[in-house]
C-alpha cells in the first residue's frame, strides 16, 4: 500500500497529524461543564473518533480496505452526529440532551434483554427519557441533512453500506473464477481493493470532525483547515481536476 497510494497515505498522516496538533495546543479549552450536556457529547463523539481514525489507518495501509470502509462508514456517522448536534449553537444543548437520551434509552432495552439492570435504573425519570428520546431524529439522512453533510451521507456512508451488510456487490468481490468456472480461489490475502475509498472517507471525516470539535471549544485553529482542505484536494482530485 505504501507504494501503491504514498500520496493518499502520506496525506492522511499529515491531516492527523494536523489534527493532533490543533488538539494540544488548544487542550486546555476542552473541559467537561456539568451543566452544559453538548460538552460531554462533543468530547466523548471526538474521543471515540481519533480511536477510531487510527484503527481505519492501519487497517487500509495494511491492505485491509473492505474492513477500514466497515469503520470508516461508522465514522461518517459520527461526524453526522456531531454535525448535527453542534451546527446550530441555539440548539446544541437540546440536541445534545436527546443524543443523551436515546443512549440511555438504547442500553436500558439492551439491559432488558439480556436479563441485567442498567446502572441508573433508579436514578434516571424514564419517561422523561423515553420522551427526549423520542425526540431524536430516527434517520440519519435527516440529521446529515440539517448538519449539511449531505454528501458525507450519500457518498461514504450509503456506499459503505455495501461492505458492512456484506450484500452480493461486497461479498462475491472476495472469490475469483478460474477454469471457466470450475475452481475458485478465495481473496483473502490483503489488496489494494477499496483502500483508497477508505482512506478518502478518513481524510474527509477527520477534517470536518476535528473543524466541527474545534468550532465548538473555540479552538484557534490558526489556519489548519485550510491546510487540511489543500491536503486533501491535493491527494485526492475530483475527476475533473484529474483530466
């Protein structure tokens, strides 16, 4: 993969690297406000995130790109959520709270159906709850919608879909025919299939969430988005720019 896609690779490890930078210089900005519910939100959406960028990381330069698409859709779906709590700061905390909500509500029924009690069964107003909740928006395609990120939703994460639900297109991509048909030999040795999809989906995901976190802490970003944005333009043109 390194020679295959040096300059996809070489652009992602200097956007998290960017990325990661921004972080440490405006660490002391990200704190955690009892009384503001989008704090624990955006910060516990990015730290799952920059897990997560690093798993997809070594995954597609490992050659393993069907897997990195499984993570890199969940990413998309992330950075959705984030974009949709945090792009109207009037309505950052009531979002924040259903997010919340729907969480709680998610793991209570999980808890329900495995014979277990959730650790605020007694704490929590489970009407309440159930109530904000249902509050949340059902759809992803409505929340990347409100969060203007349309295309992440219908690009990365509608054809991500594909390698995570292991329909037919995903799944047959693993076999190849040989002797008209007589023998087949399983793929399953790592290849350069999808890696570059995966790493585009990482880069663009990692911009606009560590924009979207910084947005919401007031980071001085300094012009690291600007540089993220050339750095992936640059790796990864459009076809017209390609022509």
């Amino acid at each position: 993969m390194k020679k295959q896609l040096s300059e996809q690779l070489t652009a992602c490890d200097s956007v998290l690297s960017l990325v990661d930078d921004l972080y440490r210089r405006n660490l002391a900005k990200v704190v955690l406000d009892p009384s503001r519910c989008a704090t624990m939100a955006v910060a516990s959406l990015y730290g799952k995130a920059r897990k997560q960028m690093k798993a997809i990381h070594i995954l597609a330069s490992s050659g393993y790109g069907e897997d990195a698409m499984i993570l890199a859709r969940s990413l998309t779906n992330l950075c959705i959520d984030l974009g949709y709590i945090t792009t109207e700061p009037a309505q950052t905390e009531t979002r924040a709270r259903r997010w919340i909500a729907n969480g709680r509500v998610q793991r209570r029924k999980f808890s329900r159906r495995v014979g277990t009690t959730p650790p605020d069964e007694a704490t929590v107003d489970w009407g309440k709850e159930e109530a904000l909740a249902d509050e949340w928006p059902k759809t992803i395609d409505k929340r990347a919608e409100v969060a203007g990120l349309e295309n992440f939703y219908n690009l990365p994460y509608r054809h991500g879909s594909s390698c995570e639900h292991s329909d037919s297109w995903s799944a047959t991509s693993f076999l190849e025919l040989n002797n008209v048909g007589k023998t087949v030999d399983m793929l399953t040795a790592p290849s350069d299939r999808f890696v570059d999809l995966a790493l585009l989906t990482l880069a663009c995901c990692t911009a606009e969430i560590a924009s979207r976190f910084g947005n919401f802490y007031e980071f001085d970003f300094a012009g690291v988005n600007e540089e993220m944005a050339e750095l992936v333009r640059r790796a990864f043109p459009l076809e017209e720019e390609r022509s």
